[in-house]
C-alpha cells in the first residue's frame, strides 16, 4: 500500500484516444472506464490505452475488468461494490496490480479497508449526470470525514461532479486525487483542462 497516488488529477475516459490527448497534456494518473463493448473491441481499446499510457508515463488504471487487467500487466484496477463480490483479490495482488474501491457509504468503506486496497474513492462529491446513482452528494464534509475514518495514510480519491472550481476543495478537505469524467472530455480544450487542473491541484 502507498501513501500516495500517481497525480493530484485524475482524469476517467471512455476510450484510449483520451489516454493519448490527456497524457500528451500532463495528466500522469488516467482510468479507462470502458462499457458495453464486446470482448475483442474491449481487449483492442485497452491495449491501445496501454500503449498511449507507456507513450506519456501515464499510470493507467483500468474499471472493473480485473482478469484482463492480470493478462496485459495493466497498472492499476478500480473496482466497484459490486464488483468487489466477484474479483479475485489474491490474484490481483499476485499479479503486482494496485486496485482502489469505491465507496459510498459507512459500510461501504469498512467493506473496502477490510481488504486494504491501494486507494479509497468517495462520491459523489457533488451531483452527478453521468451515471444514475442511488446515493445523494455527498459533500466536501463527508470527504474529510473520509480522511479522519482511514488514517494520514490511506490514499483518497474524491469523484462525482467535480469541476476545476470545485477541485481545490476537495484537495484541502483531504482528497490525495480528485477524479472527473466531463470537466476533461466534455471540455472544448481538453489539454488546457489538464494544465489548469494540475496548477489548481498543487502539481
């Protein structure tokens, strides 16, 4: 376990060619969260956001698909409550793959510690459109309630609604990385996103 993480940003995509763009741009810590692909176009999009990721010395965390993650020796693996049913720890850590869990709840989180990932992430920090979730923001307030339950050396990964306004907040309630999906792929300048997210986040 590490006391800290890649990068103070944390960027999550929904295909390779963000790995490319946002690594090009300084983003260090990327998670490629793919869904709904079949498993050859899924095998193909990681692998090519494995060789951007090597490209830009980027650490490339990969959602959910542990097994795959094991083959092709991917950095790290995020993985879900849900998931957390069905991945293989043993195997994981076997294969020197760092991993995080989300975390939503109390529970949630002594669920998570009890297997002593590599990272905590809470959300949603703020509301979210992006995914339907059943859990109210949560609140800068619940972040540093976060960092006082795990301890100075747990990382920390604040995700759900942030934007560059919002991610110092999270940094000075105790957030290690603050993670986002629009406020870098929606953006009409992706790369300058990038650059004045790591000046915000203290880089």
């Amino acid at each position: 376990m590490t006391s800290r993480l890649p990068s103070p940003i944390y960027p999550v995509v929904d295909h390779p060619r963000w790995v490319d763009r946002l690594g090009a741009a300084g983003a260090r810590f990327i998670q490629l969260r793919l869904k709904n692909l079949d498993p050859e176009t899924l095998r193909a999009q990681v692998i090519e956001g494995q060789e951007a990721a090597v490209r830009h010395n980027v650490r490339l965390v990969l959602n959910d698909c542990w097994q795959l993650a094991i083959e092709l020796g991917i950095d790290y693996i995020h993985i879900g409550q849900e998931d957390l049913d069905t991945a293989d720890l043993d195997q994981i850590r076997a294969a020197r793959i760092a991993f995080g869990i989300s975390t939503h709840s109390h529970e949630e989180l002594a669920r998570a510690l009890s297997v002593a990932p590599d990272y905590v992430a809470l959300g949603p920090i703020w509301e979210t459109k992006l995914k339907k979730m059943i859990w109210d923001p949560q609140g800068v307030e619940k972040l540093a309630e976060w960092r006082r339950l795990i301890g100075p050396d747990m990382p920390l990964v604040a995700i759900g609604g942030i934007t560059l306004a919002r991610a110092t907040s999270c940094i000075a309630a105790g957030a290690d990385s603050v993670a986002a999906v629009s406020d870098f792929i929606a953006s009409d300048t992706p790369e300058a996103q990038v650059q004045a997210w790591l000046a915000a986040c203290g880089h």
